[in-house]
C-alpha cells in the first residue's frame, strides 16, 4: 500500500484517488529506412608492409561469378588510411580497370568493437535515467514523511488535550515513519552509489571509443574498385593502401653462457599501430626502406649559384655550416618521399633537388663544423627488408608490441676491459662477428648473462660479415685500482718540466686465464706550445695495429695483458708509467677539457 494510503488509514481516512508523478517518454524512433548502399566485398588483410611511419597493407578481396564489369566496394578501410595511396593489383581473367577511395557518413561506427561500447554506453545512459527517476520518488517520499511529521504533531496535540489519544495507533504510526525513514535513506544511497558506478563505466568507454575512433567514428573509409571480368569464374584481386600511425623499432636480447658457449641474440621488432584496424593472422615484413609510389626517376634540375652584390653587408648573411646543411637536406628528402605517397610529383621532384642544393651548398661553401661532428653520419642507412617467419596478429593500441625477427647464435671471443681514470669496474665484452643472412640495425640491447639481467647498450649497425662488440656488464672477480706514486717539478732552460708516474694494479679471482684490456690517457697537445711526452711504461703498450693508427696518436694508452690464475691468492698484475709534459716557463696550464666526439 502506498505511503499515504496507509497513513490515512491508520487515521480513518479515505484515500479517493491519486496523481500520476511522472512518466519517461518512449524512445524516438527514427524518421525512415537509411538508403540502401552496395554490400561490401569479401575481402580479408593477408599481408602488411611496416616501415618508419607508414605501412602497406595488403587485402585479398573476393570477386564473385559472372563476366563483365563489376564494382567492388571493400571497406571500411582505417581512418589512418592514405587516400592518395591505393592501388589494385590483377590476377588470371580479371582486369583492374580504376581504383578510387571514398568517403561517406554514417549514422554510427560500423566497426564492431565501437558499436559494442556504443551500445553499452546507452544502456547505462538509460539506466541513469531510471536512477534519476528512483531518486526523484524517494525524494518526494522523504518530503511527505516531513509533511506527516508536521500533521502528526498538530493532531496528537488535539487529541491529547480531547483525552482522545490512542496509544497503539500513536506508537504503530511512530514506527512506520522510522522504518520508511531507514528504508528510503538506504534506498537513496544505493541508487546514488549506482549512479556514480554507471557514470565512471560511461567515461571509462568514452575514452576507449576515443582511441578507437581517433577523431572519426562518423565517416566511413572505402575503396571501390571497377574490374573487368573475361571469364565467368569466381577470382581474386589485391588492394594495396598505405596507412599512417604505424612504425617499428629493431630492439635485441643478447645472452652469454659458458666462456665457450655461443652468445644467444634474439632479434626483436618493437611495432607501434594505430591505423584503427586490426592486422589478423597477416604475413609481416618489417622495413627500413621509404615507400615510393613514383614510377619514374625524379628530374635533375639545373644548379644556380646566387652572388652578393657590391656593397652588400655580407656579415648580414646567416652563416651555415656543414652539419646544419646536410640536416636541410634530410629533412627536405623526408618531405619528398611524403608528397611521392600523396602522388604530388612535381613537388616531389622539387624538394628532391632542392635538399640535394643544401648538401652541395654543405660541401662546396659551408663552413666545417667545429664541433667535428660528421654530417655523412646522419646519412639513412642501408634500406633492408625482414619476412617473418611466422603469420603475426598485430592489433591497433596504444602500446608497443614486440615480434621475433629471428633467434641466431654467434661465436664468441671473450675479452675483459677497464678504464681506471673513469670507472673501477672490470666489464666482460665479447667480439661477435655477424655470420648471419641479417644485417643488424642500430637498436637498444637488453644484456643477460645465463638469466641474469646485466644492463642495457646501444648496438651499432653491423653488416653481414662485420665484427662488433658486445658488453655483458661488470664482473666483480677482476679488480683495478690507479695510484699517482710521485709528481716532480723543474727547469730546464726557459722550459717548465713537469714529470708523473703512476701505477695501475690489477687482481683476478677468476679461476681461468682472462684477456684485459687496460686503458689510460695522457694530455693532448693541440699545438707545440706543450710537449707531452711518454717517458717509460711496463710492460710495453699495445702493439694492435689500429689502436696504432687510430687512438695512439691522440695520446690514449692501451694494454694488453694475460692475468694468469694464482692457486695461492689473488693473481695480479701491475702497469707502471711515466710521463712528462714540457712548456714554457712563463706559460701556465689553464684546465683540463676531453676532446669532442
């Protein structure tokens, strides 16, 4: 019985009716039938093409039975999809005649996993209505318990001073308006927990239809393709179109096992998609190359050389050196490579030559960096192309996804190196050699020894058949320590001598000969105003012909040394050598700087 009925009866009161508080409105119902357009072609992604930046996707689409021209509509295509970019390639009795790209709004995303969210995303709508609604009554509610409060008081009061009052009706009315108090504010409580519950769902799925949607739930993407059909049987043609928002990264696992075990190194791809579409169970081949849908070479223009005039300030002219024009020059080739995608040939060719200028201009009339920098380094590298072994599923995220390019194993030559004037520590570095059909691209490596995580290094491109090195973190069984054991100072003539020794002390716990390299410096002169001169060292530096060639002269001291293990103790080894440095004696050393990259 309602609230008011039944208080109205516990006071012989007659309920006649009652007021309808409210009503939701039904659903309004759309103003006719959407047109009807073409069904879409079966087709399915079969193989996609990663570069930096950019991918080619590749879908089978199926033509059905019967000859003649036929239109193919295949979509919907991803919202990252370059539309400048399809292109059809033809089988057996089936001729592509065009391909063009489309685009068409629509009342709701088409894509699956956006509807689902949609549609959860009304129902919670609705429920909140609902709950509204609930709160609304229970509001009303809680205002005529008041209102009874009020009339009860008034009527117990003339009762009572009648010696009319009823005691059972007074404590079963109290009673009741407690228990519907209780009852209406738990009730409110819960509805408004629910409410906040179903609002955070409803934000949570926005945000997921936003990174789905990325900006263009309301527009479908479609290629539609015009074929002509020589033979009446069912076929295939493929649909190739570029998409933005996909890139990938070479990132490496390298572990080393036993001194003579073979160094494990797990090739890995790092990609990234956001093309708004799914790659399923897809043939992937990662890329270094730039996607080029230019047929033709591009056009070399004519080089014009720009004089100043007599009497114009030159010193207002901006000064560039070499390093900034070749940076010119790639930017523009990357600009080049975008409009040859968006078929702008003309500007294409235009950018081409003009980047090609600036590194000219780098190389006849800038000035040299003094930073010695090399700008030839900056330069792409080689352009190779990776097939994965295995079909891969790749879905459009947020978040990176990795995949094995290949697992190899290479032949080690262990080696220990320590540089004393920097750090303490003794590290472990293997000389690998790439006897494998992949060149290795410049990645990230994650170092392990047997399962041991050991740090993290910048692996360099390596060439198929090019050595390289490879650190695998501090051993602490090899210890080193750099001591100054004596300065002397004197004159001799109108020269300053200044005369060092030191000593570098080494100890091995290993229970196996190590190979160590030990390095040191002395100061570098940049011109004769400071001889420095290496006085003495035992044992003699290394003789390797490259370090001859290219460290020695720049005044940097390698060793290399054999530390055999000691049954006794510790094996050890000590370096000694001395030094001087030579300079006039009105002269003084001003400071110490390390020499640019």
């Amino acid at each position: 019985m309602p609230t008011w009925a039944r208080v109205c009866a516990l006071f012989g009161v007659m309920v006649f009716g009652s007021n309808v508080l409210g009503q939701v409105a039904p659903a309004t119902q759309p103003a006719g039938p959407l047109a009807e357009l073409p069904a879409s072609a079966e087709s399915k992604i079969m193989g996609v093409t990663v570069y930096e930046g950019t991918a080619l996707v590749t879908r089978q689409v199926q033509v059905k039975e019967g000859k003649g021209l036929v239109e193919l509509v295949v979509g919907p295509l991803p919202p990252q999809t370059i539309d400048s970019s399809l292109f059809t390639e033809s089988s057996d009795g089936i001729r592509v005649l065009t391909t063009r790209y489309r685009t068409r709004a629509v009342a709701e995303d088409t894509r699956a996993e956006v509807r689902s969210r949609e549609e959860q995303i009304h129902k919670l709508t609705d429920k909140n209505q609902e709950l509204a609604k609930q709160l609304e009554v229970i509001g009303q509610d809680i205002g005529l318990l008041t209102k009874l409060e009020n009339f009860t008081a008034a009527t117990l009061q003339q009762l009572t001073d009648k010696g009319q009052l009823n005691a059972d009706n007074t404590i079963k009315l109290a009673n009741y308006m407690m228990e519907r108090r209780a009852a209406d504010g738990q009730q409110q409580v819960t509805v408004q927990q629910e409410t906040a519950a179903n609002q955070e769902q409803i934000q949570f799925l926005q945000r997921q239809i936003s990174e789905l949607a990325a900006g263009t739930s309301r527009t479908e993407r479609e290629a539609v393709i015009v074929v002509d059909k020589s033979n009446a049987a069912a076929g295939q043609v493929r649909l190739n179109y570029l998409v933005n928002g996909a890139t990938w990264q070479p990132q490496y696992k390298l572990r080393s096992a036993g001194e003579k075990d073979p160094v494990q190194v797990e090739y890995l791809g790092s990609v990234s998609q956001q093309s708004g579409e799914d790659w399923s169970d897809v043939e992937l081949v990662l890329s270094t190359a730039t996607p080029r849908l230019n047929a033709a070479p591009p056009d070399l223009l004519a080089l014009e050389i720009t004089v100043v005039p007599p009497g114009q300030n030159q010193a207002a002219m901006p000064e560039i050196n070499k390093m900034d024009a070749y940076r010119r020059g790639r930017g523009l080739r990357q600009q080049a490579a975008q409009e040859f995608v968006q078929n702008r040939g003309e500007a294409a060719n235009g950018s081409l030559n003009t980047a090609a200028a600036a590194e000219q201009f780098g190389d006849l009339l800038a000035r040299e960096d003094a930073s010695g920098e090399n700008p030839q380094a900056e330069k792409d590298g080689p352009s190779v192309s990776y097939h994965l072994a295995t079909r891969m599923t790749v879905p459009s995220r947020n978040d990176q996804q990795l995949v094995e390019v290949a697992r190899i194993e290479l032949a080690p030559d262990y080696f220990y190196k320590t540089v004393p004037v920097l750090s303490p520590h003794v590290y472990r570095l293997a000389e690998l050699t790439n006897r494998t059909q992949y060149v290795l691209l410049p990645g990230e490596a994650t170092m392990y020894v047997g399962t041991d995580f050991v740090g993290r290094t910048r692996l360099p491109l390596v060439a198929i058949g090019e050595k390289f090195t490879a650190g695998f973190g501090v051993d602490p069984q090899i210890q080193v320590d750099r001591e100054l054991v004596s300065k002397t100072r004197s004159i001799q003539g109108g020269n300053q001598v200044q005369t060092y020794q030191y000593r570098l002390r080494i100890s091995s716990y290993k229970q196996s000969p190590v190979n160590l390299q030990v390095w040191d410096r002395l100061p570098h002169g940049q011109n004769e105003a400071v001889a420095v001169e290496l006085v003495s060292t035992t044992p003699a530096l290394s003789q390797d012909a490259e370090y001859l060639r290219v460290d020695r002269p720049k005044n940097l001291l390698r060793w290399d040394l054999t530390i055999k293990p000691d049954e006794s103790s510790a094996a050890t080894a000590t370096i000694d050598y001395e030094f001087k440095l030579q300079y006039d004696r009105n002269l003084a050393i001003g400071d110490l700087q390390p020499a640019k990259r």
